[in-house]
C-alpha cells in the first residue's frame, strides 16, 4: 500500500492510463507537477481541457479539427481529386510536414485487424466511398502502415475502390534512409525490389 497522500496516489493513477507511462514515470510526472508553480498548473488543466472539449473529427475527412470542415478540407489551392488515405489523424501530420504531398485525406480511425474484432464496418470506408461518389475522386493513394493489418486494410480498399473507376496507388516502402540491407528483414526488401525506380 503506498503512503503517499491520497491526491497524489489519485494523479500518478490518472498518468499511467497515458500510453507508455508506466508506474515510475507516472510518479515522477506527478511530483514535478506538483512542484510546477499555480500559473502552469491552471494552464496545463486548460489546454487538456481544451484538447478535450475543443477537438472533434472533421466531418469530411474525419481528421481531427477545430472547425469544421478542417483547414485542409477547406483549403481550395489542394488538389480536389486525389484523397490519401491513412490509418489515424497522426498520419495526416506526419505526411504534412514533408509538404510533398498536395491533395486531400481521409482518416480511416483504424485498420481491419480480426484479431482485435476491427473489421471493415468499424472504419469510415463508407464515408469514403461517398467522398469518391461525390466528389469526383480521380486517385486513391493508401498510405496505410506496412504491417499485415496496414496491408489487408490496402487490399481491401483496392477492391472497394477499382471496380469504381478510380486509380489507386500506395505509398512505396523499403529501406529507410540512413539503414543498413543487413537488418532489414525480409518483407521491407522485398517491398524495396518492388518499389525500385530508375536513376
């Protein structure tokens, strides 16, 4: 049983419902909020409140936003007929800040993983297939994580989607930069055969 006041032992519980905060991290979290001074306290409490009550999912892309639509959706200079599709709105981030990439997203909020009772209805593949309906989609591009969910979410969109008259692509995958061919593991080269281009 711990001695620590009961205040205490209530923050380091509430800490460690964060992802990868474990028992010590979440106590070593607690005291240095403890130790913060009133003004960053009261702000922390008003930006996880905000974060909160403030955020929702777009409701084109289902990106997560402040405003509805988002400000990619609402951004007329991004190309309308070419839609990224990615697993959860940390993707969209990730993509943006390469600054690559030009046209619009669609947040699935998951990949199908049978395993975990996720299937296709559990996704916004529907919401999706209006979007290419109605919105004159000319290319899918599935930017879905390299992993055998991230892949069978790939196949499956692929076959929703072709018979529509759609293009689709996927993001290439293979060798990241910087990485050595003999820690690579079998599926990631063979990806990069595949995703070869000539130089």
């Amino acid at each position: 049983m711990s001695s620590y006041p009961k205040p205490i032992n209530q923050l380091i519980e509430s800490l460690s419902y964060l992802p990868g905060i474990g028992p010590k991290t979440a106590e070593r979290l607690a005291f240095y909020i403890i130790t913060m001074s009133g003004n960053k306290v009261d702000h922390l409490i008003t930006a996880l409140q905000n974060a909160k009550n403030k955020v929702f999912n777009c409701s084109v892309c289902n990106n997560l936003t402040d405003r509805d639509p988002c400000l990619i959706c609402q951004d007329e200079r991004r190309e309308s007929g070419l839609i990224c599709v990615v697993q959860d709105p940390k993707d969209v981030i990730a993509i943006e800040k390469v600054r690559d990439f030009q046209g619009r997203y669609h947040v699935l909020q998951g990949v199908i993983s049978p395993m975990e009772g996720i299937g296709p209805d559990d996704l916004n593949m529907k919401e999706l297939l209006e979007r290419i309906n109605s919105e004159n989609i000319k290319e899918i591009l599935i930017a879905t994580d390299p992993t055998v969910e991230g892949e069978a979410t790939a196949m499956y969109l692929t076959k929703l989607v072709k018979p529509m008259g759609v293009k689709v692509t996927r993001l290439a995958y293979g060798l990241p930069m910087g990485g050595d061919l003999e820690y690579a593991d079998e599926m990631t080269l063979q990806q990069a055969f595949e995703g070869r281009k000539e130089m």
